[in-house]
C-alpha cells in the first residue's frame, strides 16, 4: 500500500501534499512520509489506525475480535478478513448501504498481522499531523488510535459527527474542517 502511494507521488512528480489517509489508509500514509518526507506537507488521519512502529492492526484489537477475524480468514481460499458490518461503519441511507455493500472487499489477513518498521515516531517525520475522529457512531476498530491522536501534543484532533464512512455520508465535510487546521502554503491533496 505504501508503495504504491509512494509511486503515484514519484510518477506524478508532486510535492507539498496533503496526505489524508481513512481508516486503514493511516499506516499507509505514515509509511509515505517515511519513504518520501520531501514530497508531504502534511498528515491528516481521518478516523484511522496509528501504529507505532513494531505494532500491527491486530495488536490494537481485543483478542476476542482478532480471533474472530482469523478464523473467518481460515475459511477463504486466501486467508483474508471480510469488511466490517456496514452498521459499524455508520451507514444508514439505502443508497449508501448498497453503493458501499457492493464495493467492500476482504483484506488479505497478513496486512493485519504485518507491522511497519519505522525509525520515527508516529508524529509524521516532523510534518504536521491532524486527527479527525468521527463520533456517530464511533467506530470501535479505532479507539486506541483516536486516544493516540488525542494525546499528541502537537497535533490537531477534531470530531466530526459522523460514521466512520464519512467520506460517503458527508463528502465535502473532511475537507471543510481541513481549511480551519494549519496548512501552509498551496498543497495537493490525496
């Protein structure tokens, strides 16, 4: 995942960008700011994981879910973990439900089990960090994430009051909150 954001970056020949990565996507864009430190103006994790180096999703789970999700994952002809009910995500409206309930795909389960080996911290390899934690519901994958974010002295934590498929039920809203948060100067964003 991290090379391949990496590559659109190098391929594209873009620089002071503003990487947002949901859920999932926030191991990925703290493994770009690793590898491509120059290109990245800022980290914005919007309802995401945050691994410390060393730790792998699974480490930030109760046992009782890991289980759960390795088992299931032992049924596939390719361990992979299937999507999270789409209630815990936050969706309600008809066309919601089945536009995401027809995209969402199981996750190979080694991505759960793999950790990042960083020599930072996870405070974005001196760029600046914000968090945006959706609150209605919250989503439970996360919690040990958002009080990470939270804690961050040099970051800024926002709640936006949505499911954690915010960028489905309120398209224009991460964006919004983003142009009150410190973003210096022109940007791209991804």
């Amino acid at each position: 995942f991290v090379d391949d954001v990496a590559n659109l970056l190098r391929w594209e020949e873009l620089s002071n960008v503003v990487l947002e990565g949901h859920s999932f996507g926030g191991p990925v864009i703290i493994g770009v700011a690793v590898v491509m430190p120059r290109c990245i103006q800022q980290l914005i994790y919007l309802d995401a994981f945050i691994l410390p180096s060393g730790t792998s999703t699974f480490d930030t789970l109760p046992e009782k879910i890991v289980d759960r999700m390795v088992a299931s994952a032992g049924k596939s002809a390719v361990p992979a973990v299937r999507p999270p009910p789409l209630s815990a995500l936050g969706l309600h409206a008809t066309e919601d439900l089945h536009f995401v309930g027809n995209r969402l795909t199981p996750q190979p389960l080694s991505v759960y089990r793999t950790s990042l080996r960083l020599q930072i911290t996870v405070s974005g390899n001196g760029r600046p960090c914000s968090y945006i934690s959706c609150t209605q519901p919250t989503f439970r994958g996360v919690d040990t994430s958002r009080e990470c974010a939270r804690q961050q002295k040099d970051w800024e934590f926002r709640e936006l009051e949505s499911g954690h498929c915010a960028l489905m039920t309120h398209p224009d809203m991460p964006a919004l909150m983003m142009i009150g948060m410190q973003m210096p100067g022109p940007s791209n964003w991804l």
